[in-house]
C-alpha cells in the first residue's frame, strides 16, 4: 500500500496547500479542545493522517469540514480513553510577555475546559471558529437542535462560570 492516494503529485500538492493554509486553523480549534499545546498538535497530525487517504474522493473543496470532522471525533475517542496522554510534572515554564489579555485568555480557556466535550465542541465551533449552526450540526454529525441545545447549555454554564464572572464584576 502506497502512502499517496493515487492520484499522485497533485494530490500530494493540493493536500500540502491545503495543510499550509489552514494548519493553524486546525491546530487552534485542537488546543481549545484540549487545552495542551502538545496534545493539540497530536490531535490535528492524527485527524490530518486519518483524513488523507479521503482527500481525492471528498475533494479540496469539500476536506476542511472533513478533516474538522474527523478532529472532534479523534477528540471524543480519546477523551473515552482512560489514559489521557502524558502530563509533564516539572515546574511550568515561564508564560510569554506582551500579551496584555493573557489572563483573559487563561481564563476562558479555563472555563472550558470545565464544559462537557459535546458541549465545549459546539462552542469552540460556533463562536471560534464561527461557523453556522448547520455547519457545526454538520461537522459533529448531530442536528441543529442539538447545537442550540448544547449551545445554551454552555453559554449558561460559562455565564456562571468564577473565573469568568469576576472579570465582569470588575467592570
């Protein structure tokens, strides 16, 4: 079994492209999933090796849905697992400077890292990386009802949140 689909170069070209081009979208919907930079990168090389073999028959146009896809059910199988990965015990390294909304930042992450996964991946979907309820009811393979149920649920969940209500208390 060859590595490439057989269409060849172009195929490997146009995968290539498309990996450049919207990697780091990827990676960013993966790290907010997981919240570990490593385990993202994990995360979208296993969703981008499990999707490439589909790449000719679903086409350019049609692979990032896929892909994405294929990124939150890779998450919501490894999440079922009991081993979860491993998890450095040194001290944490220092956090980069300049960013004036780190602590912001840090805190939404936080809280949703809290949200059930179903529930974290609608609004990482939706409000990250704004899509429509029908194209995130697409990627999850679920129906809208179920993205705006699990929407509302997790936006009352974040409303309520400590690390996120102090920010709007300080206002």
């Amino acid at each position: 079994m060859s590595e490439r689909p057989a269409a060849g170069h172009d195929a490997a070209a146009g995968f290539d492209a498309f990996v450049a081009a919207r990697g780091d979208a990827l990676w960013r919907s993966a790290w907010l999933l997981t919240c570990d930079h490593q385990l993202a990168e994990d995360l979208v090389q296993t969703a981008l090796a499990k999707s490439w073999r589909a790449w000719t028959r679903v086409g350019p146009e049609g692979f990032e849905p896929y892909v994405r896809r294929v990124l939150f059910t890779t998450y919501a199988a490894w999440w079922r697992r009991k081993w979860r990965g491993e998890r450095p015990t040194g001290e944490l390294p220092e956090q980069a400077g300049g960013q004036p909304d780190s602590d912001t930042r840090r805190d939404l992450v936080a809280a949703l890292a809290t949200l059930p996964r179903g529930q974290r991946a609608v609004v990482v979907l939706r409000y990250f990386e704004d899509l429509t309820e029908a194209e995130t009811a697409d990627v999850l393979g679920v129906t809208v009802g179920t993205v705006k149920s699990q929407t509302s649920r997790a936006l009352a969940a974040l409303r309520t949140s400590p690390r996120l209500r102090e920010e709007n208390d300080d206002d």
